[in-house]
C-alpha cells in the first residue's frame, strides 16, 4: 500500500494583473490569483493531494483573497499571515503568450527564515516543492536553498521547477550555480524548454538536457516544450509524448504549473523506483492533458482528476470551457 503523501509548497504567492490588448487598441486589465508555486498548490489539491503552503501571506486586500482561495480549494495555509504588501506581477499578453514585469521589494512573501518555514511544515511531511522566484536572489533565495535541502535531509522526497524568470535574475552566474546545487539534492526534476535553454546557452537542448540527467540524483526529470509536448526520463528509461490534437487555446498562463502540479500528483502516487515505460506515458500524458485543460480558460485555473480523467478518454474540449 502506498502512503498518501503529505506535501508542503514553497514560493511566491502574487497577484498577475493581466493587460491584454482590446480591438480600439486600448488595454484592459484584471488582477488574478497567482505565482507559479501558489497554481501548483492549488492544481496539486484539486488533483485530491494533500497539500500545504508555506509562504508568508499579505494581510492586505490581495492577501485576503490569495489565502482565501488556497483554503476555498483545500490547501492548508500554514505560512504566516504579515502586514507587508503582497507581490505583483504586471503580465502583458500578446497572442495568449504572457510576459512578465514583477513588483516584490520588501512584500510579504519574502520575509522568511529557516525557522518559520520549519516551523509551518505539516506534521509527517513527506515532500517539499519550490521553484519560481523563490531562488532567484536576495537573503530568502538563500534562506529558500537551505529549508529545501534541510527537508532533503529529513527524508523528504523534494521537487524543483526553476521557472526561470531572466528578467529578475541580477546575477545570472550566482543564480546557475544555486540550480545546479538544487539540481543535486532533488527528486523530481521538471523544466521548460525555455528554461533549459536560458540554464545552458552554450548547449543545444538535447546536450543541456543530457548535462541535467546526468548531474542529478532525480528519479523522473520531465521537460515540456510547449506546442511539441513533452518528455520524461527516469533512470535509463526515456518517453516523448506529442501534445493531443489541435484546439482552441485562450492563454498558456498557469500551464506549466498545472503540468509540474500534475506530475507531482503522478509521480508521488506510484513507488518512484523501477518506472517502466507504460508509467512513464500515463505520468507524461497527465500531465499534458492537464496543462491543455488549463489552456481552454483565461489565466491558470486547473482541471480536477475527473476532468483530466475524461479528457483522455473523450478528448480535449473543442472549445473553452
């Protein structure tokens, strides 16, 4: 019988005000629940995982309704609650494909220490995810490294997702050196192709790709390359799964968080050790069609297992939903 695991989320929790061209040519904006770590908490509780999240929470407005929506969806909220602002980030849309321009001096998500994330992590936990902003720099990068490897070496089986933001990293040499140390304490490993190429621009993708299996402990490393679908290594066993057939996207906002979301929920249900191929395309499929679910709405807004469950069996929806 395997254990239901008990898995702690750790990393910035933000509001995306979202601008999006209009036909005049002027912008509209909405401000959405998120932060990659904060959609891979919910997607992971909506998927029936048992889920808590760690991070300090504003107690302004934005904060009320980012610590409102974890618990609304299940997720435990066993971060402190403080008076600093809440992080934002400013995304642009262009063809449903989302930049980014972040707002995080001195907000609430960064005022961490060693002790506070111990002292929120669940009893009995059995997993620790992080990724995103949280490694990117400043005294909680380091902070962020050190309870992630501390919950290694607890025993804990530890995921990664770099989400490499460029445009945030001061110090890009610094911010490799942090990955690859990461890298060396994680069991589950996943990435873009944009990260992986942004991580080793000397490489081509298989190359880089290659460097990351070979340099991590990882029991499943999993790479996502957007319209090609994605594919998924564990030991020598290697699978590549095309994306479903064409439909009708609205944005890619939140996909790759619903995908590491999905993963996660996979991985962690099935013992880690002797993955067989047939594993490995049930994980990847998953995954993927959980990502294209999220594309069918506006911002990140993951499918539950039913809804994941029906599209392998009926197909991706033809239109939004």
């Amino acid at each position: 019988m395997h254990a239901e695991p008990i898995i702690a989320v750790a990393g910035e929790n933000l509001i995306d005000t979202v601008q999006s061209p209009l036909n005049d040519g002027s912008m509209t904006s909405a401000h959405n629940l998120g932060g990659s770590p904060f959609n891979v908490a919910i997607a992971l509780a909506r998927q029936g995982m048992q889920t808590h999240f760690l991070t300090p929470i504003s107690t302004d407005a934005f904060g009320q309704r980012l610590a409102g929506h974890l618990v609304e969806n299940g997720v435990a909220v066993t971060g402190e609650r403080r008076d600093e602002p809440t992080t934002q980030a400013i995304v642009t849309l262009e063809d449903g494909v989302p930049s980014y321009e972040f707002l995080r001096e001195n907000t609430a998500e960064r005022h961490v220490t060693l002790n506070s994330i111990q002292a929120s992590q669940p009893k009995g936990m059995t997993h620790f995810h992080a990724g995103s902003l949280a490694f990117v720099g400043g005294d909680d990068a380091q902070v962020w490294e050190d309870a992630f490897t501390d919950a290694q070496r607890q025993g804990c089986s530890t995921s990664l997702d770099p989400n490499v933001r460029a445009s945030l990293v001061e110090d890009p040499d610094a911010y490799r050196a942090r990955i690859a140390r990461l890298l060396a304490v994680s069991t589950i490993v996943k990435l873009s192709d944009e990260d992986l190429h942004w991580l080793f621009p000397d490489l081509d993708q298989t190359q880089a790709i290659a460097k990351v299996v070979s340099s991590t402990p990882a029991k499943v490393v999993a790479l996502t390359k957007g319209p090609d679908g994605a594919e998924i290594w564990a030991g020598d066993v290697h699978c590549a799964v095309p994306n479903p057939p064409p439909f009708k996207m609205v944005d890619t906002i939140g996909a790759g968080d619903t995908f590491m979301a999905s993963l996660l929920a996979r991985v962690l249900s099935k013992p880690m050790d002797n993955l067989t191929q047939e594993d490995l395309r049930d994980i990847t499929s998953w995954s993927i069609h959980a990502a294209c679910l999220n594309c069918l709405k506006e911002g990140c807004d993951p499918p539950s297992s039913a809804a994941i469950e029906a599209a392998l069996v009926d197909g991706l929806p033809t239109e939004r939903v």
